[in-house]
C-alpha cells in the first residue's frame, strides 16, 4: 500500500469513528479518491431534521479537527435510515 493510500485509509478511519462517538447508529459511505472524497452519513437520527440541521450534526463531529487543521474540508451527504 502506497503512502497515499495509507493516508486516505487513516482519513477515512478518523472521520468514521468520530462520527460514531456522536452519531452511534451512523452508516458511513466514501466515494471518491484522493483529495475529492465524499462521504454520506446515514442514520435514524437524521429523522425530522432539515438537511442543513443533519449537515451542521455531522460537521459539528469535527470541530476540533477543522480548528486544528486535520480536517480542512468535507464534502457530504446525509439520509435517513
């Protein structure tokens, strides 16, 4: 495995589990390579919630990571399971 494909892994491994810590029954799907990846969010706890309501719950995940610099961009989808 090339160290950029190490990368992404360790990326979307970071990503998954913090969105589990806070969204537990979450489907987490990437699509994508390299710097273009997307990722959708799929859980029950989307339910009532407007899309930008589910949006700001699944970045708010990552507050830290995006103060930090991690994280500086994440492209998404969400739906309800």
């Amino acid at each position: 495995m090339g160290p950029l494909a190490k990368f992404l892994l360790a990326l979307t491994n970071l990503v998954r589990s913090g969105i589990i810590k806070k969204i537990p029954d979450a489907e987490c799907s990437f699509y994508g390579e390299s710097c273009n990846l997307k990722l959708e969010v799929i859980s029950a706890e989307f339910k009532g919630m407007k899309i930008i309501e589910q949006h700001k719950k699944v970045m708010s995940c990552f507050k830290d990571d995006f103060r930090s610099g991690l994280l500086h961009a994440l492209s998404i989808s969400t739906r309800v399971k």
